[in-house]
C-alpha cells in the first residue's frame, strides 16, 4: 500500500503569489497622470482643479500599492497632484486677500465721504 501525503496547505494572508506580469498594465498610474495633468491644466479655471489634483494623488497611491507596472507614472500622477492642490492654494488665498482688502478700502472710502 501507498502512503498518501497530506496534501500541502497555503495561509492566503502570509503567501506571496508569484509575481508575474500586470493584468491591469498600471491602468491606474496612467489614470493618475492624466488627471495630474488635466488638473494643472484647469487650475485658473475652475474648482474642479482641485478634485482631479486629489484623483491623481489617490489613484497613484492605490497604483503604487498594488504594485502595478508603471510605478514612475504613478509617483507622477502623486506629485503633479500635490502641485495641483498647492497652486489651488496660493490662488484661493490671492483671491481671499484680493475680496478682504477690497472690502475693506470700499469700507473705508464710504466712511471718508460720510465725514466730508
């Protein structure tokens, strides 16, 4: 008679399959740079800026994570992002200043002919 062998057991948490080459061909580190660089090109523009700026740099992380191929589109995508969302930034403030200190010399050249 044979001995039979217990067949051979895998911990799907602590396996590493095999890597081999990307199913998904880094379709999310492309995404991430095309949204990267749709964001800088509508930042003057609108809002919407800022939401792609945010895509990019979730959809480069997530690619990133994932180990996909094309993980320097990805850290592309992070950063023309972050870049996206700081220019937002600075022109948000501009603009905040611009309204304050207008407001304020409207405020004070009205106060100047009520004295007069």
């Amino acid at each position: 008679m044979e001995k039979r062998q217990p067949p051979e057991w895998h911990d799907p948490l602590f396996d590493k399959p095999e890597r081999g080459s990307d199913p998904e061909g880094g379709k999310l580190a492309k995404a991430a740079v095309a949204m990267g660089v749709c964001s800088l090109l509508v930042v003057c523009a609108s809002g919407l800026s800022a939401v792609l700026g945010v895509g990019a740099i979730v959809c480069g992380a997530i690619s990133i994570k994932r180990g996909e191929d094309g993980e320097a589109l990805a850290k592309a995508g992070i950063i023309l992002g972050i870049c996206t969302i700081a220019i937002a930034i600075v022109l948000l403030g501009i603009y905040g200043l611009k309204y304050l200190l207008g407001g304020i010399a409207s405020a004070l050249t009205s106060a100047d002919d009520a004295l007069h």
